[in-house]
C-alpha cells in the first residue's frame, strides 16, 4: 500500500539567496517534510495557489499540514491591528484559509502548526490574541516550556502526559471557533492545542513546533488518519 500523501502549505519569499541565485521563492523549513516522512506518510510541499483551487488540491492528498509562518491578518478576525502585529500575508492567509476550508468540508485529517492552528481557529470564527509575552523570548532562538493535555481529548489521547515541547510564537487563540475545543495549555494558561470536538474528523492545532522536535506521536496520528483516508472505498 503506498503511504498517505500529507501536503505541506508554503510561503513565497520574495527575495532569497543561493548559489549564484536571488529570486523569489516558495519555502518551508526542512523539518516539516522530514517530520511526515519520519512518521510513515509521503511529503508534497503547496505553494500559494488560487483559492478557487484548494477543493481540487485537497482532493488529491490524504492529509494537510498548514505550517507555521507570519501572523494571520486581523482583519481576517474583525480586529483592529495591534502594532505589534506583523504585516498581513494576504496571498497566504487567501490560500491557507481557503485549504482548511476545504479539509473541513472534505472531512481530509489536518493538523495545523502554530501560525496553523491560528488559522483553523480563524476559519471557524475564532479569535486570537495578537501579542503575548514569553512563548518567544529571543528573535529566531526555538524556547521549550511545558504543556499539560486537557483529559479526554484527542491530543490527551496521543501524548498523556505534561510535556516540554519547542515554541516560538507571539499570538494565541482567543475565542475559539465553532466546533473546537482547548486540548492543551501551557502553565500560564495559553491555549497550546486545539481540535474538533467532533471526534468523526480528525482535526488538530498545535501552538508550538512539533518539526523541531524528535515526538512523532502527533505527526504519526495525522499519518495514521489519512491512510484510513487514503484506503478506496
């Protein structure tokens, strides 16, 4: 049986450097396609596409990851933009949004990584908190602090126990959005997973950098759904 196909969302920098090369370019860190290979599933990188496109995208792989990356617009939310929110990834907040929308219609297992679990909590309506202290303590150094799972939940179910886990971000979930429930907190009470209450799809955030980490028990549960996903009817 081949192994499930996880698609992997990308961000476009517009100017990066290598060899002899400046040139725009579609990236995400190595760490993500190594995570879904190590936990048994095939890796597809997505760039940024039309959104009228991500239904059809969707159709062709078994499981998403909506990788981490800038801050989601506020706009998206009904905020006002605090200042220490950074600029709006309009092209990118369009397409993630629009992928997520299409996991959730399609019932495609989707685990979303920081900026990810932001933006599922966004296109169901939620709200974020656009800046907190100590969950990013020094620009572009990975910080680990503890995480306790909420019991009876699908995370709880994966990872029972408290855990250390890399974190690096400036923004939360606020108000969560229409079907998802807090699975995780940090000991400060920061909302560090969220999921679908409904336990027929599964659909997963997590706050921190699961990539950066040698745990595969969270990237091997998404595995593990989208090949059931993955089995022809």
């Amino acid at each position: 049986m081949p192994r499930p196909l996880i698609g992997i969302t990308t961000y476009v920098e517009e100017s990066t450097r290598y060899g002899v090369w400046d040139v725009p370019t579609a990236l995400v860190p190595t760490g993500y396609h190594r995570l879904v290979q190590a936990s048994g599933g095939s890796a597809v990188l997505l760039p940024p596409d039309e959104p009228e496109a991500a239904a059809e995208v969707l159709a062709r792989l078994d499981g998403l990851v909506v990788a981490g990356g800038p801050d989601v617009d506020p706009a998206r939310y009904g905020a006002a933009r605090d200042p220490r929110t950074g600029p709006a990834a309009t092209l990118r907040d369009d397409w993630e949004l629009s992928l997520i929308s299409a996991a959730l219609s399609s019932r495609t297992p989707l685990l979303g990584i920081c900026r990810g679990m932001q933006a599922l909590n966004v296109a169901l309506g939620g709200t974020l908190i656009q800046h907190i202290d100590g969950h990013a303590v020094v620009p572009g150094v990975i910080s680990w602090h503890s995480v306790r799972p909420v019991p009876g939940t699908l995370y709880a179910a994966l990872v029972p126990e408290e855990s250390h886990v890399p974190t690096y971000h400036h923004q939360a979930a606020d108000r969560l959005g229409r079907g998802l429930i807090a699975s995780s907190h940090a000991a400060d009470g920061t909302v560090e997973s969220i999921e679908l209450a409904d336990p027929a799809h599964w659909a997963l955030g997590v706050q921190w950098h699961p990539e950066l980490d040698e745990d595969t028990r969270v990237m091997s549960a998404l595995v593990a759904a989208a090949s059931i996903c993955s089995v022809p009817a």
